[in-house]
C-alpha cells in the first residue's frame, strides 16, 4: 500500500483565505493511529512530499513516532514545474 502522509507544507494556509479548509486540514492532517495501523496491516511505502530542507525535521518525527522501516521511504520534491522540481530535488 502507497500511503502518503502529508507534513505541515501541505496545509492550505494560502487558499481561500486560509479559512476553515487549512483548520480542518490541520486538524486531519496526521492521524498516527489510522497511519500504524495500514502499516501493520498491509506490506506499505510512506511517500512524503518535502518543500524544503525544514519539512525533514518533521518527516523525521512522524518516522520515528511510526516506527516506520526507513528502507520504505519515498521523498518527492514539491513542485508543478520541471525546473522547481530539480532545485528542490537536489
């Protein structure tokens, strides 16, 4: 199973007006029961999308909190374009 969760660059603060949708999102976002839980039932990868250098600070955490086999990990550079995909991917 591909479960992706998301770190705290994924909440919507800058949509809409950073309403309701980024609190509920916020609020949702990393639910580490619902998350050991698929981990124990099926064979899984943890795909994590990382905007900057700071989110592994946080990628880190949720790891160890999981207790997550680092051999499952998957890191994604954020981005919609090629070139901002590459920078960030370095």
């Amino acid at each position: 199973m591909s479960i992706s969760p998301k770190l705290a660059n994924s909440t919507p603060f800058e949509r809409n007006g950073g309403r309701w949708a980024a609190a509920q999102h916020e609020h949702l976002r990393y639910q580490l029961d619902v998350l050991a839980r698929l981990m124990r039932g099926y064979p899984y990868q943890l795909k994590f999308v990382i905007a900057a250098p700071a989110d592994l600070a946080e990628l880190n955490r949720m790891v160890d909190e999981l207790e997550a086999d680092r051999d499952r990990l998957i890191l994604i550079p954020e981005g919609t374009k090629r070139d901002i995909v590459q920078e960030r991917g370095l």
